[in-house]
C-alpha cells in the first residue's frame, strides 16, 4: 500500500510523456525518405513504431494476432497516405489515430464497443462526486494495466484511450463520435469498475 502510487497519479507522467512528445518528429530525415517511396526509411519507421503501435491496438482489441495484423495494415495504409500528414501533431500521434481507428473499427464488428458500459446497471454515474474522486487504489502502473486488459470491452477502451493513451474527453469524443459529457460518465463508470476489481483482487491477495 505505501509504496505503491494511486491510479491517477501513478499514469499521470505516462500521460504527460505522451503530451510532451507530440509536435516532435525526431526523425524527420525518415520521413522524407518514406515520402519519396524510400523502402529503407518505411523500414526504420517502422521499427521505431512498431511496438508502440503493437500495444495501443492490442490494449484495444486485447487479441494478440488481430492486434498484430492492425498494426501491419495501419503502417501500409500510413505509408500510402503519408503525403496527407501536415506535421502539425507529431508523427507518433499521427499514426496512432490511425491504429486506434482500424482497432475500433475490428472491435465493432463484434458490436461490443459500449454495449458493456451502457447495461451495467451496477454502476451508477459518479463524474460529479467528490468522494468517488477522492476514492483510490494502491497499485502498481503494470497491475493498473494487466486489470484493465481484463474488463469488458466498453471499459477497457474508454480507460485505455484516457489513461494509457493520453487522450483527452473532447479528443476522445472525437475519436468514438460521443459526446465530452458522455465521455465523462463513461470513464467514471468504467474507473468504478476497475478501482473494485482491483479491491477484489486486493481481498484476494490478502
């Protein structure tokens, strides 16, 4: 309990790394190179990415292989389109819109991007309580992360694109055509549902 850190605070410099990265394209010298058809500069691109890309898809659709295969069709359809990225948020950012929209768009073809949140009735709407704020878990960001990779699809999205992504609720409105307001309600539902799995756990474990 002491030494470990509280949901929030504990992702909190993860969000902020992810921030403070945009609008820096380190390697702009590749990315000339993949504008010009260079296959060697598409290669180090994607070595550079690829991991991070691998992990932002598979945190969404929680499936090793089909993580795997968006991730693959996301770098051919960045690198066929690359002529469309204006550098106004760093290429990193860039892409991962683009992997996180193809591993949206694979998750609603099972119908269960939301479906979860919205008919989970044990779950009230506490985006305005103060005490529901203040009410955290101890634990570690790898255990943070292992039980949001457990919950059901609805959650694990909306916790996902929020804490281990670094979005924003107007950002990610835009991203699942929601409201910020339904954003909100959203993320505090599924936060309810991963600070009490994470009690269980706890009970469990004790």
């Amino acid at each position: 309990m002491g030494a470990a850190t509280h949901i929030r605070t504990s992702l909190y410099i993860q969000k902020m790394a992810n921030v403070e990265a945009a609008f820096k394209n380190l390697h702009q010298d590749l990315l000339d190179g993949c504008k010009e058809g260079d296959q060697k500069a598409q290669f180090q691109i994607y070595k550079l990415y690829y991991k991070a890309m691998y992990n932002t898809s598979l945190r969404i659709v929680n499936d090793t292989m089909e993580a795997e295969d968006i991730m693959q069709e996301a770098f051919l359809s960045a690198f066929e389109k690359i002529d469309t990225y204006s550098g106004t948020v760093s290429f990193g950012a860039w892409l991962k819109k683009i992997v996180i929209n193809r591993s949206l768009d694979a998750l609603g073809k099972r119908k269960a991007v939301f479906e979860d949140i919205e008919s989970h009735i044990g779950i009230r709407d506490e985006s305005h309580d103060d005490s529901a704020r203040s009410e955290e878990v101890d634990v570690k960001v790898e255990e943070v992360k292992e039980a949001i990779d457990k919950l059901p699809d609805g959650y694990r999205v909306i916790l996902s694109l929020y804490l281990l992504e670094g979005y924003d609720h107007d950002e990610i409105a835009d991203i699942l055509k929601i409201s910020s307001s339904t954003s909100r309600s959203q993320l505090s539902r599924a936060r309810q549902k991963l600070i009490s799995e994470m009690k269980k756990k706890e009970m469990k474990n004790f």
